[in-house]
C-alpha cells in the first residue's frame, strides 16, 4: 500500500523541512488574485505553497483557493514559489 505522501504527493510548507511562508507573502499574494479577478468583498482566497516530489511535478508550486459565495471553489495552480507569483500569472492561470 502506498504511503499517505504518496497518495497525496504534496507536502505544505513548513512540514518536512521547508520553510513555512510569512504571512505578508500569502496576503500579497491574496491580493494579487483579487486584484487579478476583480473579485467581490466577499469572496475569500486561500493560499498555499505545497512542494510535490512526483516526477509529473514541477516541484515547488502555488495554489489558489477562490471561494465565491454560490459559487463552486475554483483553483489555480501557479508553476512558481509564493514568492514569485505575479499578478500576470494568476491572471494567465485563470485565462482572465
């Protein structure tokens, strides 16, 4: 049987020896997709930097929760660290 790392194949960071993101990175970054998707006071993000060690994997990369109130979340999987998401990532990412 595969081992719960393998079936997920995604570690947050800040577990197994990765830094953990700093808050300010994770709301630049929040606000950078709302800014992007021109989204409504209500809708809420979540961010995460999550590292894969499947060969498939770009290794490091950021995914974006968008949670729209009567709305199905949507996510966005950006192929760079937290650190280095530009506004015309996330707006390549959703096709906006």
């Amino acid at each position: 049987m595969r081992s719960p790392v393998a079936l997920f194949g995604a570690f947050l960071r800040g577990t197994f020896g990765l830094p953990k993101p700093d808050r300010e990175a994770i709301e630049r970054v929040k606000e950078l997709a709302r800014t992007a998707l021109r989204a409504s006071p209500e809708t809420a993000f979540a961010v995460n930097e999550i590292a894969c060690n499947d060969p498939g994997c770009p290794g490091i990369e950021t995914v974006i929760l968008v949670m729209e109130p009567g709305k199905k979340t949507r996510a966005l999987k950006v192929q760079k660290t937290l650190d280095e998401v530009t506004e015309q990532d996330i707006r390549a990412a959703f096709d906006v």
